[in-house]
C-alpha cells in the first residue's frame, strides 16, 4: 500500500507546488474578480456563472455555494448558473448557434432588469476583460479541445461541432489560444498523460508483484 500512498501523496504536492507557484497576474486578477464581486452583491445586484463540459457543473457548484452556505452561516447570496435549463440550451444552440448558447441566456436577464445591451456588454467587459461573445469564443475552443482529447475526434470535426464553418479560422483561433495547432496540442496531452499513465502502472506492478513473492515465500511448495 505505501507505493499507492507515495504516489498519491507525490500528485497532491505536484497540486499544491501548482498553485504556490501562481504568478501574480493571476493573484491580481482573482483578487479583482473577489472584489467586484462583493460590490455587486452588495449593491443588490447578481452573480452568473456558466461553462462547458465539466465547468457547466463547477457553474453550478459555485452558484449553489453563494446561494446557500461558503464556509459560515450568512444570508443567501444572489448567484445562477446558465447550465441548468437542457431546454434552453439545446434551442438557443440550434436556433442561433452555439456561440450564443450563453449570451442569448445574458441578453434575457438584462432585459428583465431594465439593462441595455450596450450596458451588458459594458459590465461583462469590466468583470471578464472580454465580450460575451469572446468569452464564448474561448468557451467553444475549450469544449472542442475536450472533444479531441476525451472523444478522439479529429480538429475538423471538432469544429463543426462547436460552431466553426471555417476549418483554417478554427487553426488560427485554437493556435492563438492554446499557442499550437489542435492536433499537436492534443498529442502533446496525449504523450503527458502516457508518461503519468506509465509511472502509475508501473508502481502498481510493482506492488503486485512484490504481493506475489510475499506470498510465495511465506508458502513455499513442498519438495517433489
């Protein structure tokens, strides 16, 4: 058992070596985020979160934690997440595309609030730095990459799925984001995770081998 315990406890301090070494730009831009978060809150106004693939389910772990209990007891903070409704989702993606699937969602809520859309797209910029609509951008580049890596599509179908009706526009957008093409991005996961993958096997083989001498000397065979 020590050989699984050494590994795992060799994984979490590689997680927590990740996250020491957070450069300050990001601090920054979390303690930002925290900031303007609490003057929205206060001022009675409401967080949104959303995402793709499993950042649809932390959109609505993060929701459910604001709205109901984050470490003490206090009054519910007002939060939502955009990936709860399949209805919505599916109808927005095939009426207008799936670059819309959120902000069609956004635009709703401002409007029930009296918010213009030049006014949305004004506070968005200023808590995301970006658009809603380049926020999506980046949000369909990271579905695609997931799709490739977890389903083993290729980059043109990948594309097509998330909305792209150019292949060579889809190349650039994914190099400027991910800083390679699709395919050598995706086989550069591909051999990072077989050298995880080896080590892993490797100690597990270890341990069952060493299992099996245990045994075999412990109950040696009697003689012919």
């Amino acid at each position: 058992m020590s050989a699984h315990r050494d590994e795992i406890r060799r994984q979490i301090q590689e997680s927590c070596r990740v996250k020491q070494s957070f450069p300050e730009e990001l601090l920054g831009q979390i303690e930002e985020f925290a900031v303007k978060s609490a003057a929205a809150l206060a001022a009675g106004k409401k967080l949104v979160f959303f995402g793709n693939g499993g950042s649809a389910a932390d959109a609505q772990h993060l929701a459910a934690e604001l709205v109901v209990r984050l470490r003490a007891d206090r009054p519910g903070l007002a939060a939502l997440a955009l990936t709860t409704n399949p209805s919505v989702l599916t109808a927005a993606s095939n009426d207008y595309g799936f670059e819309h699937v959120f902000a069609r969602q956004i635009e709703s809520l401002a409007a029930n609030v009296n918010m213009s859309a030049s006014s949305l797209h004004h506070h968005f910029k200023a808590v995301t730095a970006m658009s809603p609509l380049q926020y999506q951008k980046q949000l369909r580049l990271q579905t695609a990459r997931q799709r490739m890596l977890m389903d083993g599509i290729d980059a043109t179908s990948a594309a097509y799925e998330v909305g792209y009706e150019s292949i060579s526009q889809f190349s650039r957008e994914y190099r400027r984001f991910f800083g390679q093409p699709p395919m050598r991005d995706i086989n550069a996961i591909r051999t990072a995770n077989k050298v995880t993958t080896s080590v892993a096997c490797h100690n597990q083989t270890a341990v069952v081998v060493r299992n099996w001498r245990e045994r075999r000397d412990s109950n040696p065979r009697p003689p012919a």
